[in-house]
C-alpha cells in the first residue's frame, strides 16, 4: 500500500503538479489551502521521483528573476484543480538576485 500511495503521488505531481513560494511562514492548519502570502508571478516548475518505495523527493525550481529581492519562506504544491496537497514554512532564504535559480527538495515518506 506504501508503494502504492507514493507512485500516485509521483503521477499526480507529475502530469498536472503545480508549486508557489510565499512570503510567509507561520504553520499549516487543517483547514488552510493556499500559502500564507504567495508570490504572485513566481515562475515554478516541479518534479517528483520516488527514491525508494514508500519516499517521494519532490524538487521545486523557481527562478530568481522572478523572486529577485524577496526573502521566501514557505512553499507549497498543488493538483490540478488547485488543492494543495502540501506546504512545508522554512526559515527565510534570501533576496535573491535576477540570476539565480533556487532549487527546494521535499522528502515525502508513506507511513
């Protein structure tokens, strides 16, 4: 069943996952469904793989051009019909300058 729940994972990231970085940072409550303060316009792209049977690694990319002077401290992806399917809120990281490619590694392990 592990096995099973992270490849779904995997495909439902893969053909329509989407991700956005925020601003914000506070924790996760049941009821949330989007980021505390996304970043408007943040050009993301995200990939899961699975690197054992029961953990996902999901990679997020987002390009500084697009966050260039903002400190992010949170992330989330998303299905697409825009549920959000995690969030995880960081210590802040950053500004960023107009060059630079930030890249964000979640681990994801089926219990």
């Amino acid at each position: 069943m592990q096995d099973l729940l992270a490849t779904q994972v995997v495909s439902l990231v893969n053909t329509s996952g989407t991700a956005k970085v925020g601003l914000g940072g506070n924790s996760t409550y049941p009821t949330q469904t989007d980021l505390d303060i996304p970043i408007s316009g943040a050009t993301t792209t995200v990939v899961a793989t699975k690197s054992d049977e029961n953990v996902v690694q999901i990679k997020v990319t987002v390009l500084g051009s697009s966050i260039s002077g903002k400190v992010i401290r949170e992330v989330g992806v998303f299905d697409s019909s825009s549920n959000m399917l995690l969030r995880q809120n960081f210590s802040g990281i950053g500004p960023f300058s107009s060059s630079t490619t930030v890249e964000i590694f979640i681990f994801l392990e089926v219990e």
